[in-house]
C-alpha cells in the first residue's frame, strides 16, 4: 500500500502496475520524461501535473495518493 500523500511513489506504483515505462507515460501525458522522474524519486504531496499525470492513468489524484489497494489494470477497467 503506498503512503498516503506521497503522489511522487503512488504516480511510480500506477505506472508500473500498467506496465509502463517513463517514456510511454510521457508520451500518454504530454509530461516531459524528465519531469515524471522527478516527480517519482520526491516525497511531495502533489505536483502542478499530478492531474494530468492521474487523468492519463484513468484515475484521479486523490484516488492515487489515498485510494485502492489494488491498483491492477484490470480494477480501472469499468463495465
């Protein structure tokens, strides 16, 4: 389970849990790779693209930062 208000570590975990790379995520998100990295290795609460970040991983920031622990592809999939 990641720490609540560590959007830097949740962003890590949901990119991973999608098997995506930093580049593939950069790509989906318009976000500089360099700029999800930083933001992946601080221990911030949030980033001036947490919600660009969150939306391009079909979830939101608070459900990131405090939500479920089953972050699986197969759990954002809605029916």
């Amino acid at each position: 389970m990641k720490t609540p208000g560590n959007f830097g570590e949740a962003l890590r975990e949901y990119r991973e849990a999608k098997g995506w790379t930093q580049e593939k995520r950069s790509e989906e998100s318009g976000v500089d790779q360099a700029t999800i990295s930083a933001i992946e290795v601080r221990k911030s609460g949030r980033s001036r693209y947490s919600a660009q970040l969150a939306r391009a991983l079909g979830t939101t920031v608070e459900e990131m930062i405090f939500g479920t622990d089953d972050i699986s592809p197969q759990s954002r999939e809605v029916d």
